[in-house]
C-alpha cells in the first residue's frame, strides 16, 4: 500500500514524504526489462530471445534510474490530485531511493498558492500628485531644444574650455584594476579621433581638468580613479577643438524645429507637451499607489516560484533594452546576481498585488474576453510590423495566449478599482 505523509513547512510550503510499495517497483522494472529485452543485443542471443532476468542483471541501474523517473512523476501527481492540490510549479523531488525487491522512497516539496483576503475595496482613497507646468520648467525645455540644435564651430588661439568638445588621440592604461577584477590589467587601449565634450556627465572624474586650457597639438598625461576603483593612466593629445554656438530663441528657430509659426507657438507646445508628460507620470504614481495598497493586504509569504518569475521578467526586460540600444547585455559590467536580489522586495509586492488583483477580478467576475484578446494580439501585431495570424501563432507557441488574457484582466481590474476610489489631489 502506498504510503504518503504530508508536513507544512510554512502556510504556502509542502513536503510530502512518499514509500512506493515493492510490487509496484517491481512491475515497473519487470515492464521496463520486457522492452529492452526486444532490443538489446547480448552475446550468445538473438534479440528478443535473452532472458529478462539476464536482461535486468546487464541494466540493472538503468532500468532503475528509468523506473523511479516514470514512477515519481506519476505517484506525486495522483497524490496531489487525490487531495485537490495545485501546485504553483514543479515539485522538488530529493532524497530517491530505488532497488529491487525494496520499495521506492522520496520527497517532494512544492509550494501552493496562498490563501487571498481582499477585505474592502470598494471605498479606497488615493493620492493624485498634482500637475504644475511652470515657466521655469517650460525654459529649461525650450533650453534643451537649443542644446540640440547648438552647432560647432573649430576654435583657434585658445585653450579647451568647458562646454567646448574636443576630439583627442589617446591611449588608455589601466595600472591598477578595480577590486572585483581577478588577473593582471587588461591591455593598453588606444583610441584615435575620439570625441568628447568638457563637462559631460559620463566623463571619467578628473578627466575634464587635465584637459581645461590645452591647446590644438599639446598633450598630457595624467591618472585618474574611475567609479569603479580602477586606476587608469591616460597618454592624450588635442587634435582639434570646436565650440558650441546655440541658436537665439526666436520665431525663426521656432519655424527650423518644427511646423511653429512663432516662437509663442513653440513655447505652447512645450508647455502642453511637459503638462502631458506630468498628467502620465501623476496617473503612473496613482496607479503604483493603488498596487502598493493591495500588496499591503497580504502580508504573509508568497511563492518564490512565482517571486522568480518576476525577477526573471524584470531582468528579461532590462536585457531586451539594452539590446534595443544595441548593447551586448553580457559585456555591461553590470553585476546581474546583485541586481536580481535587489529588485526582489520590489518582486515580492508585485506578486502580493498581482494576487489581491486576481482574488478581485473573480469576485467582481471581471474577465478578457475573446474579442478584447483579438483586439489586443491585432495591437501587438501592428506594432511589430507582423500580421495577426502570425503574432497569434507566435504567441501560441511561447503559450502566452493565456497571460496575455491574464494581463489585461488585472488591468480591467485596476480600472475598476480606480474608477470608484477617492481620489485626493496632494
């Protein structure tokens, strides 16, 4: 008979302790060793015609092996099964134990999705920051504008001043490598024509004041200690220096930059493209404020299945960026263990809201339908430049038909949610 005892680890972490009698390990093996003994080659045979007890004592462990990887599987999920149990993903098996004429032994431990009390939520109160477009922030706008129309032109019998960008042949040596970096320095780095603006902000500490007052021909060598504690000479000679002259702010810069007729056109757009931009970020905090309420209402454990997932979708996201930007993920000196664990309390409350919101939706009944999902898959097409049928099928194949009606059935929730909060602007 088989045996099974069930222990709580935690509210939502199980273990369950499982003897599988001899008989039925026996049936298995004596299975498994009728069919290899139709294709087995053994001296002295012709195949099929070894005996299976001959056949058992050539494979012995790995006709075992087999059977506790077909049994396992099969007894875990009738177990959980019989009791009614989901659980979140696969359950860890350790501690298997097989032999013949003994039985087979092994845990399983899985988590299990945590109970959900949504408690009330028809009555929530929520803070709107309020939206303020000043003149100043309408300025420093039209400021950047100008930064980016700016034009440069080559400067003679002067030294590097700051704003200036000046292109530099240099070589680059590290003498002592950061910390973290096993081995000796890399080798010298040598750039030719390279450009850089005095003052930039991803200019290594140091490097625009040994370059202030240089003029077109001289050079310079000089040490500096970058962010990461590395220690890094620089061999630099000026090659060239160029000034950036801005454009004045009037009606004809206005009519360059855009379909402006004046410069009051240009200075209305930026006023109502900056409100937009703080209209969307006002409703972004809101929103965040909403989801940071409803992780607050499960302050037990969560499954760190389902934690994982979260960390693995946000680090997927931040890599797709960095492609986007056509960086190669793996050669940033980005510490990729480091950053998971520090988004995890942030994967914790999205995975605690994401529950509340689906303990909600059923309540409420709020559901994706059919129509709602084809619309959205026909989005998804159009914006990657793919048909419908296509996006669908590419869908289908990476099974994401399924969280994609997940997805939008949270955020028809969160719409809900919003639409009968108190909402307070502060």
């Amino acid at each position: 008979m088989l045996k099974a005892e069930f222990t709580d680890i935690s509210g939502i972490r199980k273990r369950v302790a499982v003897e599988v009698p001899s008989a039925a390990v026996e049936q298995e093996i004596d299975r498994l060793a009728q069919r290899y003994r139709r294709s087995v080659r053994i001296p002295g045979f012709r195949p099929g015609k070894a005996p299976a007890r001959l056949v058992r004592q050539r494979l012995g462990d790995q006709i075992l092996e087999e059977a506790a990887q077909n049994l396992v599987p099969r007894v875990v999920g009738d177990l959980l099964r019989e009791r009614d149990i989901e659980p979140v993903a696969a359950p860890d098996i350790q501690d298997v134990e097989i032999d013949e004429g003994r039985p087979l032994t092994f845990t399983a431990t899985f988590e299990t999705m945590p109970e959900v009390d949504a408690g009330d939520y028809h009555e929530l109160t929520l803070r709107r920051t309020p939206v303020d477009v000043t003149e100043a922030n309408v300025g420093e706008a039209l400021e950047q504008l100008r930064q980016r129309a700016a034009r440069e032109a080559p400067v003679e019998g002067r030294g590097v001043e700051r704003g200036d960008v000046v292109t530099v042949d240099l070589e680059r040596r590290v003498l002592r490598p950061a910390g973290s970096e096993p081995g000796p320095p890399p080798a010298p780095e040598q750039r030719s024509g390279a450009r850089a603006e005095i003052g930039a902000a991803d200019n290594p500490p140091g490097f625009d004041e040994h370059l202030t007052g240089l003029e077109v021909d001289r050079t310079a060598r000089f040490t500096v200690t970058e962010p990461s504690g590395a220690e890094v000479e620089y061999d630099v000679r000026v090659t060239g220096i160029h000034e950036r002259i801005l454009p004045e702010l009037n009606d004809e810069f206005a009519q360059a930059v855009g379909t402006h007729e004046s410069l009051d056109d240009l200075r209305a757009q930026a006023e109502a493209d900056l409100r937009a931009h703080a209209e969307r970020e006002a409703d972004r905090k809101l929103r965040d404020g909403l989801l940071t309420q409803l992780a607050g209402r499960m302050p037990g454990d969560v499954p760190e299945a389902l934690v994982n997932r979260e960390l693995d979708r946000r680090l997927e996201r931040l890599a797709r960026e960095l492609l986007a930007q056509r960086i190669d993920p793996g050669s940033t000196n980005i510490d990729w263990n480091a950053l998971r664990e520090s988004q995890r309390p942030a994967a914790v409350d999205t995975v605690k809201s994401a529950l509340v919101l689906d303990a909600i939706a059923g309540r409420e009944e709020i559901e994706a339908t059919t129509a709602e999902v084809d619309k959205e898959i026909e989005r998804l097409a159009e914006r990657a430049n793919r048909g419908a049928q296509a996006m669908r099928a590419l869908l289908e194949k990476e099974d994401g038909i399924a969280s994609l009606a997940l997805g939008m059935r949270r955020e028809k929730t969160i719409q809900h949610l919003l639409s009968h909060a108190t909402i307070v602007e502060a």
